[in-house]
C-alpha cells in the first residue's frame, strides 16, 4: 500500500522528512500554522541552509507528490500516516523540554482522524510522553515513536540513507505500516521496542556525544595547565579501538538547537525519575568554560583589555554547513568581545542574515578578508572551509590569530609572521 502522509511541522525537521518522502514516491502534505511560511515552501523556497535540500524540495513540488497547508482539517482527510516533527525546547525558567508544541498540534489534529490512522512521532521527547499521549487518542488512531536522528549540513544523506531506524510501537499493525513506509530505503538496520526505550535512544546518543566532546575538552584544560598538546593526545587516544578518533577534535565545544537543550532536558528528566545524572551537569559545564577561554585567550593577545581593539570574528553559525545559530558558541565568544568594548567584524558564508537579525548590536563584513582586514586579533570560531583554507600569507600584515577549532595548521601560520593561539595547545608549536 502507498501511503499518503502528513509532516506536522515545518522546522528543520519536518522540511527535511517530507521532501525525503516525497522523493521515495510518496504523496506528502507538509502542515505549519505560519501562513508565510507555507507560502514560501509552497514556492520552493527553503527558509534554512540545508545542502540538497532546497533541490529536493522544488523537486517534489515539481512532481505534484509535495505541497503544503495551514489547515488541520484538510491534513486529517488527506493523511494514512501522519508525522510528529515539532520542536521541544528548553522549557523558560528551566532545564527542562518544553513539549506544548506537540500537544498543541496533536489536539489541533485528532478531531479530523475519522478513520484508522497511524500518528508517528519524531521529535525528541522526555521519555513518558508518547505513553501519555498515546492514552489521550481515539480508539482508530495509534501511535508510534520513531527518533530522528539527522546531523544539520548532512539531513538529507541521514534521510535517506540511515545508519538505523528506530520503531517504538504498541502492536504488529504500527510495525508493518512502519516497515511498509521505510521499505524503499533499502536494506537498513532496524531496531523494534517499546515507546520508552525509542524516547531514550536519541537524548542518550546525545548525551554520549556531548560527553566525549566535553572529555576531549575537559584534557585540553589539563593540557593548558601542564604545557601538552591536546591535538596529539587526541591523536594518541584514536588509535586505541574501544575509544575511536571521531568526535575527539578538541576547541570550542558544541552548540545548535539539539545538543545543549537535549542534555539539559535529559538531565532534567532523569531527576524526575530519580536518577540523577550529575556527569551531565559537569559536561555542560566544560563546554561553556571553553566559550570563556576563548575569550580570555582572545583579551591576552590584545594586551589585557577589548577596548577600542578591532576583533575578527570568522563564524556565526553553531557548525560549518548551516546557517543555525541557536547557542551559537561562535555568536556567544562574539558578543562577550563586544560587551567587553571590542570592535567586532563578524563574517559567515551562510548564517549572516540569521545572525545580523538576532545580534544587530555587532559588526559584520562581507567576506572574511574585510572581517580580517586591520583587526588586532582574529578568532576562527566555526570551521568553514573557507576559513580553513585561507592563505596567511595574502590577508596583510600579520596579527594574532585564535584557533578555536584546531582546524589551521599553526606552522604555515607562524611561518608568515602570525602570532598562533590554540585551545589545549603550547604557545610554540
């Protein structure tokens, strides 16, 4: 059977899953209640930085498979499959997931279910929620639990081609509809349990990341200390096969719109529960002390004090290959120089409007040669290519430089006159 669907929610998330799906053939009907939005998409315009997306999805459009709609009702009549792709931050006032949105949705939603309906949810949730929800549905709708699990810069690779797929269902019925809908993905491995344990994977795999992120961190603070290398330590540690080399590249810790908030509201949960998971409190902690080092590092170079010093900034967005800059760390660093009276340029190939409408009070600069241009210090605070491959020798008289991503190769940069700083590392390299 060809399922129809619906992608409830237009976020990052919802975007991405339902051009995927209309590009494996299916009949996809995208629901947001922002009127522009849906306006815009319905135009094939991509509100976000998303390699291929913006191709996939005036592919869609293009087919007659993709379209997209402000009304629930015609969502209900229209879908078999109806996907939960909303977002849950972090709760004001708090640590934990704020998840008003998925409730807003799916009471907006249900009253148009009138015949038998599978609800899948995708978002990430505090463990319990799909059992409550679940228990609030009619009778001929069920629901699923089915955790993204997209890296931003690669979404539409880690669509369509997974490295797993996790199905938390309640019966045989929600399983073979799952199985039928992921069927056209090919021979990818797949993981069946309960809601709970499908709740669980995607703030746990989160955690273990942030935690050997911030690990890697937390020695390049004792590198700074004791006068070693974190680059070569991390170096050192990658060879040994129960730990591996990915995700070991020390500097200026995490950030985006997943990873600091999913730790927080794990944390948060795992309270509730009463298991405390203090570790992540210590994890967060170490990723911030990084955006401060940064900082101070920065203010040494300039001789003790940001006043009047004109800072570059190479970085706005969280990662290179997107234009998020939600908990930003380079956007963070930028805005302690300014408050701190620093003269502030700031460039990003792809997230300048984001960060110009978020942070008016900075410089910005059109490319990274005029960001440079007369600074007292430059920071490469999110590793773009096209900072890594900048030639030292053609940005003018040379100054000093902050590696906060040990992503440059200090020696051609001391070699052309520069004063090279990097998180974890000596002075002299």
């Amino acid at each position: 059977m060809r399922y129809r669907m619906t992608v409830i929610g237009t976020g990052y998330l919802g975007i991405t899953h339902a051009a995927c799906m209309a590009a494996l053939g299916y009949e996809v009907l995208g629901l947001d209640i922002d009127v522009d939005k849906i306006r815009g998409l319905n135009q094939g315009e991509l509100p976000i930085y998303e390699e291929g997306l913006g191709e996939l999805l005036r592919a869609g459009l293009a087919s007659g498979k993709l379209r997209f709609t402000t009304s629930y009702e015609e969502a209900g009549e229209f879908g078999d499959v109806h996907f939960l792709c909303l977002g849950t931050p972090q709760r004001a006032g708090g640590f934990a997931a704020d998840v008003s949105q998925i409730d807003s949705a799916l009471a907006a939603l249900t009253p148009w279910l009138s015949r038998p309906s599978l609800v899948v949810g995708k978002s990430t949730v505090p463990v319990g929620t799909a059992r409550r929800l679940a228990d609030g549905l009619p009778e001929h709708v069920e629901l699923a639990w089915n955790p993204e699990f997209l890296r931003e810069g690669f979404a539409v690779e880690d669509t369509l081609h997974p490295d797993r797929i996790v199905l938390g269902v309640a019966s045989d019925a929600a399983e073979r509809v799952l199985r039928e809908v992921y069927a056209p993905l090919g021979d990818v491995p797949l993981v069946v349990t309960d809601y709970a344990t499908a709740e669980l994977v995607k703030v746990a795999a989160n955690a273990f990341l942030a935690t050997k992120i911030s690990y890697i961190n937390a020695m390049a603070e004792v590198c700074e200390a004791a006068g070693a290398d974190v680059v070569r330590l991390a170096e050192a540690l990658g060879h040994d096969t129960r730990i591996g080399r990915r995700f070991l590249g020390s500097g200026l810790g995490f950030g985006g719109g997943c990873l600091p908030k999913d730790i927080r509201a794990f944390a948060a949960r795992a309270d509730e529960l009463g298991v405390p998971l203090t570790f992540l409190r210590e994890v967060d902690a170490i990723n911030t002390r990084r955006r401060h080092r940064t900082v101070d590092l920065a203010r040494e170079l300039v001789g003790g004090s940001f006043t009047g010093r004109r800072v570059a900034v190479l970085g706005a967005a969280f990662k290179p290959n997107s234009d998020d800059i939600r908990d930003s760390p380079a956007l963070d660093v930028a805005l302690a120089v300014h408050r701190a009276g620093g003269l502030v340029s700031v460039h990003d190939p792809a997230a300048m409007d984001n960060a110009r409408k978020a942070y008016p009070v900075l410089g910005y600069a059109p490319t990274p040669q005029d960001a440079i241009r007369d600074a007292d210090v430059v920071l490469l605070l999110t590793e773009w290519q096209e900072f890594t491959d900048l030639d030292p020798t053609a940005l003018g008289t040379p100054t000093s430089i902050v590696d906060a991503r040990n992503a440059l190769d200090p020696h051609s940069w001391q070699a052309a006159g520069w004063t090279y700083r990097a998180l974890g590392r000596p002075a002299l390299l």
